[in-house]
C-alpha cells in the first residue's frame, strides 16, 4: 500500500498530550498516530509509524546486505544452556532478563541479545576456513526489563534490533569488515537525515579490543555524554575520556566540545569470547583448529525513529527526512466544493498511477485550520494543498513541511516534480 486516505484511516490525531509520557519522541508519535502505548517501555506501531519504521528497516537491511550481510530470523526463546557457558544466565551478571518456565519447569529466557544463540547455531555451518568469513544478521524481537523506561521508544522493555555477528578467521579479516560496517553504519544514518548529527563515538571495548564504536546523535535529551571533535567527525564516550585516551586518538582537549548524545548504533569486537566458551572451531589451512574470531553490530531501528523525531520536529511536530517519511505527499482537499474534490481525485489518482506515496486528506468534515495542524504533525516532506482559492490561482498549492510558505504550481509541473 503507497497510498492512503486519511478517512480510511483509523488511527486519529489528538488534541491533547498524552499525560504520562515526558519524552517528546513518545508526545509527538502517540498525538500523531504513529504509536500506540500498550505499558511503560512497550508500544505498538500503528499504520504510519509501521512504515516509517519499515523504511528505516529496509534502509539498514539495504546497507547490511552491501557489505555481504545475510539475513535471518532466530527465535525469542532461548535455552538456559546457551547463556550458562558464557556466564550470561545469571541475572546477578544480565540483569535485564525476562524469564519464563515450560511446563515441565525447564527455564527459557527470553531473548536480551543473542551472541550465544548465534554462535551456537553457526556450529552446525562453520568446520574450515573455506566456510568463512560470514556476515549474518537479523530483525528480531530482544526483551530487557529496564529500569528506566522513560524515553518512549528509545528504550523500550520490548523492541526490535538490527543485529548482525561476523565470523572472521582472524582478527585481521575481522577488521577489515569492521572498517566497512563503520562506513555502512555511517550511511544508515545519513540516509536517515540524522547523519549531520551522529558522530563515530569510541566507547569501552571488552578483552580484544580497547575500544569499541557507538553511533551518537547529539540531542539535549540524551543519556549519554559525548565529548566531540567536529573537524574530524568522532567523539570520546565519558566512559573512556581521559588524558591518555584523547593523546592516543590524536586529539586536543582543547576542542573537544561536551555534549548530550543518544547511542544509535554500536559495534563491538568480541574476539573469540563467544567461540571460546561455545567451541565454535574451524580447521586452517594447515590442519589446525582455531577459534573463530566473531564482532558484534547492532542498531534500534526504533531507537533510530525515535531520535529523528527528537533531533528534527518542531513546536508543530514531526518533520521527516524524505527516505524515513511515512508517505512523500500530505495532498490536502480544502471545502466541499465540487471542483475541489475532483480536482483532488485527479491529483490523487495521477500521482498514485505513477507511484509517488500519498496521503491523501479527503475528510470531509475537517476545517482547513484542522488539516493544516494535522499535517504540520504528521509531518510528511511535501504538503499540497487542493482548494478553490489554489484553483483560481491557477494550481495546486505545494510547500515542503521545512518551508513556511508554499507556491503555486501547474498540474505538469506538479508530476514532473514528482517523477
Ligand atoms: P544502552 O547503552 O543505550 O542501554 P546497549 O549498549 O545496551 O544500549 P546494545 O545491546 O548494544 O545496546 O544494543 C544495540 C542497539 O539496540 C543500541 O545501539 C540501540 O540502538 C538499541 N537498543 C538498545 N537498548 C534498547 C532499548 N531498550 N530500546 C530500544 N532500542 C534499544
Ligand atoms: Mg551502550
């Protein structure tokens, strides 16, 4: 489905600001009908929020299958005895689980990330070095009982994570690939319209490596803190700043500017952890059994539309980025005049034989002023505006939601704008 009208719709746009929501993300999305709030930390997509979130999907899906990404789906679910050999089971050592018993007692958990699932699955596919390396991800489902659920679809106690696990002979091999999912991740979110805000960001990293990398977007309400060096494009995670950390990236104190961020995106080099304790093992050239040398790259798309939301809206709401936005085209019928109407019809059906995705605001018994603030809200790129005052001038009125005011403009220059 391209394109909607907005009486077929069920969600609606309300008035008023939810009362139990602080975040402007969740304020704007639930007024908006983008979301619905079903508990603190966990939210439906409704229509126009389901395809902003599958276009954000579908961009990372785009970008992860261009550096050799192949996907899957694994399960919620997962075994205890996937977690025990990595001491992950505990909930004195992850104690963000959520876990539920069979029947018979057995304890399942379900899934907070799935690092040992993976691995444990790649056992099956992985013997020689000709089977690798392998780049495998997915779209799924993780569970975290959060304490803080506080920042609407920023974190959420239910979401979905991009994450994809690479499976490398060495450490080598492994940072060849890591190198390009930093360009790949780098492009996600410029895609996403937040790529002028979103620094490469060097953050703790485990036994093997001293860092690894988050994705941050500068805004005023995140939670974490960055300190970034805007001539070179990256920044320093308050974890790791110090004298000595700032010396060995070349930087200067001096320039560092301190701000608030929200972690995007990360990656993260887990050596031979996982395959270690898994034993997931293949055979080199030579005979010898090794360990497979394994990283870790996630990103939330939702996490990701909820940041857009924050970084991009204004006191009217929502302005989305062109590749994100639900539909390119809010088409706006003034009135009840006839000619109106079936000026807009036309409108509508020409654009939508050619593929351009419409909303088209047909209700009848909305005020202009309504649809306006609707739209404003709503906040698709391009806004026309079919009315009888538009018609005597000549046209249909357009204007972009980051423009204040629109212009005039011939139907063949309107679908030529459009092709
Ligand atoms: P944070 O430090 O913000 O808690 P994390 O480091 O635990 O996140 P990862 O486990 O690495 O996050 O998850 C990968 C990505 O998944 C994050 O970069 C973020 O985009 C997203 N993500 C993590 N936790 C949540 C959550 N509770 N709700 C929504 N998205 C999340
Ligand atoms: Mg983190």
């Amino acid at each position: 489905m391209w394109v909607m009208k907005q009486s077929q719709l069920f969600t609606k746009t309300k008035k008023e600001s939810p009362s139990d929501e602080v975040s402007l993300n969740a304020e704007l999305l639930i007024k908006a009908g983008f979301i619905n709030k079903e508990m603190a930390g966990a939210y439906s997509y409704l229509p126009l929020g389901l395809r902003v979130l599958n276009k954000i999907i579908n961009i990372i899906r785009e970008e992860m299958d261009a550096i050799g990404g192949q996907e899957i789906t694994m399960t919620a679910l997962q075994e205890r005895a996937t977690w025990e050999p990595t001491n992950q089971w505990d909930d004195s050592i992850v104690d963000v689980w959520f876990k539920t018993k069979l029947k018979n007692e057995t304890e399942l958990g379900l899934a907070v990330t799935h690092e040992a699932c993976m691995t444990k699955m790649m056992k099956s596919f992985i013997q020689s070095y000709r089977d690798i390396p392998k780049y495998v991800y997915q779209f799924q489902t993780k569970f975290r009982n959060e304490t803080r659920a506080k920042s609407g679809i920023m974190r959420c106690r239910e979401f979905i994570m991009k994450d994809l696990y690479s499976f490398d002979v060495d450490e080598k091999s492994h940072m060849e690939f890591y190198e390009k999912s930093k360009v790949a991740y780098k492009k996600i979110f410029q895609r996403a319209g937040i790529g002028h805000l979103t620094y490469t960001t060097f953050a703790s990293g485990g036994m093997f490596s001293k860092f690894s990398h988050e994705f941050q977007t500068i805004t005023g309400t995140g939670e974490d803190t960055i300190y970034v060096d805007e001539d070179k494009g990256i920044a320093i995670n308050k974890e790791v700043y110090n004298d000595e950390v700032i010396k060995e990236l070349g930087l200067n104190k001096e320039t560092l500017v301190e701000n608030r961020a929200v972690e995007v995106g990360n990656i993260f080099t887990l050596g031979t952890r996982f395959s270690d304790a898994l034993d997931l093992k293949y055979q080199t050239e030579s005979g010898e059994s090794k360990s497979v040398f394994m990283g870790s790259y996630g990103i939330g798309p939702g996490r990701l539309m909820g940041t857009i939301v924050e970084v991009l809206s204004d006191d009217k709401g929502i302005i989305w980025p062109l590749e994100v936005a639900p539909f390119k085209v809010h088409l706006l019928s003034l009135g009840e005049d006839e000619t109106v109407i079936k000026e807009a019809i036309i409108l509508y059906e020409k654009l939508s034989s050619v593929g351009v995705e419409i909303l088209f605001d047909d209700r009848g018994d909305i005020s202009a002023g309504e649809k306006f603030a609707d739209s404003d809200l709503i906040g698709i790129p391009y806004r026309i505006v079919v009315s009888k005052r538009s018609l005597l001038d000549g046209g249909f009125e357009v204007k972009k939601r980051t423009e204040k005011s629109g212009k005039i403009v011939k139907l063949e220059e309107l679908l030529s704008m459009f092709l």
